[in-house]
C-alpha cells in the first residue's frame, strides 16, 4: 500500500512525496526492498531520463582542517595520518582536470579542507576555475567550505556551476557529530550559493547513527533546499576519527536510503560519492538502478575509489548514456519550488 500510493504520487498525480507517505515507504520490512528499487528505478527514468553524470574530485588542499566533524580525516583535532599539504599548485590542478576529462567526466570539483576560505586561497581557487574552464571545458564545481554573500558572489561570477556544500546528516543529528559550527551555519550557506546564482550541490553522509526516521528528515531537510545535486556518502569509519568504530551500513540498508532520497528527491542529481565500495561491495549497479543517477569516478578526497573505466563498463553494460553535463538552462523551477529537468543530450561511453 504505501508502495502503491508513492508510485501514484510521483508517476500519476506529478507530485511530491509528503513526510508520512514516504516514512511509510521507509518502514516497509527489507524485504520489500525489489519493489521499491523497482519503484525508484521507475521515478528516475520518469523524472530524470536514463543519463547518469560522472564527476571527478581534488583534493586540493589537503588535511589540517580546525573544525571538528566527527566522520573526517582531514581535522586537525584527530590523529589520521591523512596527507597534509596546502593548496596544490594550479598545474597540478590542470593536470588532474585533464585525466578527468580523458576519463569521460563532464564535471571537476575543486575541494579544500577549510571552515572557509580566506582571501588568499580565494584568489588561489578563482585563478584555477578560470584555467581549468579555458583549457578543459568541463564544467567546475567548487567545495570550499562556509561561504560569505560576497564570496558566493564571486564564485558564481567566475562562472562555478555548482557549489558543493553537504549538510552532513539531519538537523537532530548534527549537534553530535560537529560542535566547531551549526546545522544553521551549513543551511546559510547553501542557501547563499543558490542566491548567487550556483546550482546547489547539497547531501551529506549516511550511517551516522541517524535513525530511519531522521533518514527521511535528512532528505525532507535537503529537498527544502531545492538542490540541483545530492551526493550520497555512506560512513566508512576513518581510523583515528571518533567514529572510527561505528559499523558500516549493510547493502541493503544503503540500497533502500538511496531508493528513498530517490522518492524524496525525484529530480535530482542523486551521486553516489564515498563509502560506496565499501559499503554496496559487489551491488554497485544495483545503486545505479536504485534510483541513483550520477557518480563520483576516480578517487575521492583522502580514500580510494573505482578505476573510472569500471564504473563506464557498469554503465554500458546497464544501457545508460553519460550525460554531457548540466548545460545552460538545464534546471528550472517549476511551480512548486521543486527543480524540473528538460531533456538532456548525451555523450556515448567510452570504455578504455
Ligand atoms: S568535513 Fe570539512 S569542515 Fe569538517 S573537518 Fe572535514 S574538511 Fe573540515
């Protein structure tokens, strides 16, 4: 039944889940977990097309970080063993955007391990944005960290597409996982990269100790946000960090999270990003056919992931085309506040 009325919500009536519906759809038993990855698959493709966004990551300024985020490696409060070294030199930067390009990503996200930038490193990343779109084209993105209005402001003049900035875990949740700043500082800026003008790349990391219910608050919290993209981390508990201990999410588990951000979010750029080896072990495409429809490639920001050329041959195998990135004009809001995605080109996959 609660499978039957969120498929007539989303596919029939073109209208989004509200909180009851889909805590119904979470608290189905496991069990049911097909039907609802069928129903997820079913809500992408309706919603989203069968294109799948591949972006790549650098860690361009590694470790040394003073917050306190209980999950990360990069803070200086937690003896890690993670790199440390300051923001890498823009040829370096060029290099990486490159071999992103080669390997068939359309987007290049630019991360440093701050609170938030100051002017210098500011700088630093604006010359790198302009160097990577004039010899790479792809489309940059930006993490950085909090973010001022004047800030946002000319990160999206310089012409980044998108600016990540994850909420992490739901609003309940948050106080134990980071005490250095707020939930609200985090919504601020989010909110402030979607005022000046940036496609909001905004989700956070899943088994946090989150509940199911304050799961589906996480995706209920991130939709009031509006956010083009939701990358979906799974907690691969870094040695040395507080939560070092914390058991991993089971596949299955993780396959009915992204199902419901799917529902939730339907659509969204929904990307699975760190922990997903770990985590789906052997079920990777079945994340893709779980509603999922983007994909960090390569490694992520202090783990190692896939070999690029694996995720294309899993995308080839399972008949979806890589999208040729978001494009002018390809997020609109619709009525409802809600992002509503036009068709999109694609481009064919290149498997090495
Ligand atoms: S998650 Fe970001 S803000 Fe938090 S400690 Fe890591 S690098 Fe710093």
């Amino acid at each position: 039944m609660p499978l039957a009325t969120a498929e007539r919500a989303l596919l029939t009536e073109r209208r989004h889940l509200t909180r009851d519906e889909a805590l119904a759809v979470a608290q189905l038993p496991l069990d049911e977990l097909p039907s609802l990855i069928a129903l997820a698959h079913k809500v992408r493709l309706e919603w989203c097309g069968p294109e799948v966004e591949l972006e790549s990551l650098i860690n361009a300024k590694s470790g040394a970080c003073p917050e306190d985020c209980a999950f990360c490696s990069q803070s200086v409060r937690y003896h890690t063993g993670v790199d440390v070294y300051p923001f890498l030199d823009v040829d370096e930067i060029l290099d990486a955007a490159r071999a992103t390009r080669a390997a068939g990503a359309t987007q290049f996200c630019i991360v440093v391990a701050v609170r938030g930038p100051e002017e210098r490193l500011l700088r630093r990343v604006l010359d790198a944005v302009d160097l990577v779109q004039r010899e790479t084209g792809l489309e940059v993105a930006c993490s950085l960290g909090l973010l001022t209005n004047e800030q946002a402001a000319r990160l999206a003049d310089a012409g980044v597409r998108r600016y990540n900035h994850n909420l992490e875990t739901c609003r309940a949740v948050f106080p134990r996982i980071c005490s250095t700043h707020t939930y609200d500082d985090r919504v601020q800026t989010a909110r402030r990269a979607s005022a000046a003008g940036m496609e909001l790349c905004c989700g956070g990391i899943l088994g946090l100790g989150e509940t199911l219910e304050q799961r589906v608050d996480f995706a209920f919290e991130l939709a009031a946000l509006a956010p083009g993209e939701v990358p979906i981390n799974f907690l691969d508990p870094r040695p040395g960090t507080p939560l070092a201990d914390d058991a991993l999410l089971s596949p299955r588990e993780a396959l009915q999270a992204i199902a419901l951000f799917r529902l939730v979010l339907p659509s969204a750029w929904l990307r699975l990003a760190g922990g997903r080896e770990r985590v789906l072990r052997e079920l990777q495409a079945m994340g893709v056919l779980a509603g999922a429809n983007a994909l960090i490639v390569g490694n992520y920001l202090t783990t190692a992931g896939r070999a690029p050329h694996e995720d294309l041959a899993l995308l080839d195998a399972l008949g979806m085309p890589v999208a040729d990135g978001p494009g002018e004009g390809r997020f609109v809001v619709d009525g409802t506040g809600a992002h509503a995605r036009p068709a999109r080109a694609s481009i064919p996959i290149r498997v090495d």
